[in-house]
C-alpha cells in the first residue's frame, strides 16, 4: 500500500499551535553576529554579507531610487503591469483600513483629551530572496508603510533580481540593501551601510531573520517573530479533493518547514485527496520542497463542524480556508486565524499574491493575540490631555492628590494641588 503524503492523525493528537518562533543555537549565533556588527559597523556589515554568499565579488550593496527604477525599466512590461496592478490592490486595501483610524477627542471633566493616529518615522522591510525571489513581500510591505505616511521607508533583500528591485521601486521605496539575514537586520536597526536607524522593521524571513528581530526589539519595533508558513482547510463533503490538494501542495513548496494540514468531517476527503497529490507531484518543479513539507502536515477527521472549528481554534493557523456549505457562517465562528479565505473560489494563493489584504501575517499559534501586517502595524494612537481651570478640574485634582497619597507618593499630591 503506498504511503500517504499527508498522513491522517487521530483527534487528541492535534497539536497546539503553539511553538518555538526559533531555536537557542540560531539565536546564539545570531547574536553574535549583531555583536560584531555593532562594534564594526559598516565593515561588519558587509564582511559578514560576503562571508555569507550575499554579496558576490563587485557587486553593488545599495540601490537608490534611480537604480530601482531602472531595473523597473528594464522588466517585461507585462510583468511591469502585474507589479503596477498589484501594488494599486494592496493600495486600496491599507488606503480603505487607515479611513478606519481617526483622531479622537472627547470632553472630559476638567477639560479635554484624545489621541492622535501618527505614523513612524522610518520603516524597514525585509524581502527573502533566498531559494526564490519574492516581490510579493516587497509589495505588501512597503506599499502599506506608504499608505500609513511613513516617510523613508528601506527595503533589504539579498541578491535581488530585476523583479524585486522594480517591485521596490513600483512602491516607492527610497532605496535597497542587497543584503539579508542577521546582517541586514543589524544594518536596518542600527542605520549602517547608507541606510537611516529605523524605528520598525517588519517582513518575512528564515529563521535567521526572526532571531535577529527578536534580538534587535529592544531598541526598534518589529511586526511579528515569523515562523514557518502554515495553511489549514476546513473542509466538508462538498469539498472538491482536487482543490484541496491543490492549496496545500501550494502551501508545501514554500519551504522545507512549510506546515500543510486539512481537517475535514468527511472521512473519505482525506484518501481522496491524497490520489489528487500524488498525480500533480509527478509534474510539480518544486517537488522535492513539497513532498518534505508535506511531511510537517496532517490530516484529521472529526465527528462535525462543531469540532473542526475547535481544532481550528486550537491550532490558529496563519492562513485558514473554509470550503464547506456556509462557508461564510463557519467562517464567522472560527476566531483564531491569521487570514481566513471563505469559499473554494477564495483560494490561499490570492491572497497571497496581491488580491489586497496583505500576505504578511502571524504563525505558529499567535493569531490568538496578533494581527497579520496592517498601516495599523506602522501607526501610532498619541494620547493628549487639555486640563481647564473649572470647577470640575478642581474636582479631578482633589481626586488624584488622594489616590496619590493611597500610593504614598506624596510628590504627586504636591503637584496635582499646587494647581489648585
């Protein structure tokens, strides 16, 4: 009998979402690197770009605007046109989420008080270009940094191909840093190799990316600790075996540490589809990537959707698709989720390349507390305080010159009535 590439799991054997965003040994040399680079700063930089295969010899470190926008010209113009329709999607998207902030400011006795929404100052994103190049991950990024009004944004990515380089500049990045790993992270935190210090640095990366960002978020803000790509279907008996193996062989060719799974209340959906993976296998160029991955996932039946949407909700998977009757309503009841996509036509890969919302988003179990990337992620809510000197300002002082003084700190009382 031939060996299932998704294997079928019993019930209390799903597993938590919840894991290690990054290993102690890749920390430890992670920080290392940073250490050095600190100390040395630009040469550090570029010794370990080199060290690391980032930088062959004569290459350049740093495209400005004109050199992005030169690689833009030199494109196909109708993969020009992709980039250009696909940066005015995610465009619309963050342009209609940031109507959704607005200042605020409310009459409160003694006075007034608010907030104001403000964007960071300069903002750098990390785009992977390692076994594949990934435009995509420049487009969502900067295009909503953009959006959110933040005014120098920095792209860094290691050995950028003509297409990331004119993704970077279809969004209107300042510049790029043909770097990667620790060493990018290291140059975008501490503004080294031409590149300003950033206030926030946000996209995807390999486990060397997200130990650096851990490492670094002490002195800047960072979007999330990435983990490997996850997809999980819930899935019933009008699912079509066809597209489910589809989206999760598209999910397995990420990376060797891409998590496929499918949880489902037909019994039979899970053999069914494993028919339909074996066949596209035969064709697919990213096998070898995917028939690995596909050993990370499972497959799991439960009695009815009550229950897959339990294990969903256990799970809280990064990418959630929902091909049942109703879709829409199940949808609806499943709360932990990165991204959910509602319908068989809603598939993963839309989202993923530009349909609008953005494709950056929370693993490994932390879409029970995170957000995916948003002009949220880039924004600020600044509080203020306007205090008037009416009688219900005199009022407001009395009250925090005695709470002072329950906390006995007396100092505080002092200065509340010294405005009296």
């Amino acid at each position: 009998m031939t060996r299932p590439l998704l294997r079928t799991i019993p019930l209390d054997q799903v597993p938590s979402g919840r894991r290690r965003p990054v290993d102690h040994a890749t920390l430890e040399a992670a920080a290392a690197i940073l250490s050095d680079i600190e100390a040395c700063g630009d040469e550090g930089v570029l010794s370990h770009a080199a060290r690391l295969g980032d930088l062959p010899l004569g290459t350049e470190h740093l495209y400005d605007r004109r050199s992005l926008r030169a690689a833009c010209d030199r494109l196909p113009v109708a993969q020009r046109l992709v980039l250009e329709r696909t940066a005015a999607r995610i465009r619309d998207f963050a342009d209609a989420q940031k109507a959704c902030l607005t200042n605020l400011t409310l009459n409160i006795p003694g006075g007034r008080a608010g907030h104001t929404c403000l964007p960071v100052g300069t903002a750098g994103c990390y785009a992977p270009g390692g076994r594949f190049p990934l435009p995509s991950s420049v487009l969502m990024t900067v295009v909503t940094a953009k959006v959110a009004g933040v005014s120098h944004v920095w792209v860094a990515s290691p050995k950028p191909t003509d297409a990331t380089l004119a993704a970077a500049a279809v969004a209107d990045a300042d510049g790029l840093l043909a770097i990667g790993g620790v060493q990018a992270i290291g140059a975008l935190a501490m503004g080294l190799c031409g590149l300003p210090k950033c206030d926030l640095i946000v996209g995807p990366g390999n486990r060397w990316v997200t130990a650096a960002k851990l490492l670094i978020s002490d002195r800047v803000g960072i979007d999330m600790l990435a983990g490997p790509s996850e997809l999980l279907i819930l899935a019933d008996d009008t699912a079509d075996p066809a597209l489910v193996a589809a989206d999760l062989l598209a999910q397995a060719e990420h990376d060797d540490d891409a998590v496929p799974m499918l949880v489902s209340t037909d019994a039979s959906l899970p053999a069914r589809a494993n028919e339909h993976l074996r066949k596209t296998l035969d064709t697919l160029p990213t096998r070898a990537t995917a028939v690995t991955a596909m050993g990370n996932g499972f497959a799991v039946v439960v009695p009815d959707l009550e229950s897959a949407i339990a294990v969903c909700d256990r799970i809280a998977p990064e990418h959630l698709e929902v091909m049942t009757r109703d879709a829409e309503d199940i949808s609806g009841r499943v709360r932990n989720a990165g991204a959910v996509f509602i319908g068989a036509a809603s598939a993963e890969v839309l989202g993923d390349y530009g349909a609008g919302p953005n494709h950056v988003l929370p693993t490994g179990g932390t879409s029970r507390f995170r957000s995916g990337l948003s002009v949220f992620t880039f924004m600020r809510a600044r509080t203020w305080l306007a205090i008037d000197e009416s009688e219900s300002a005199r009022l407001l002082r009395n009250d925090v010159a005695i709470l002072a003084r329950m906390e006995s700190l007396e100092g505080h009382a002092r200065a509340a009535e010294l405005r009296s």
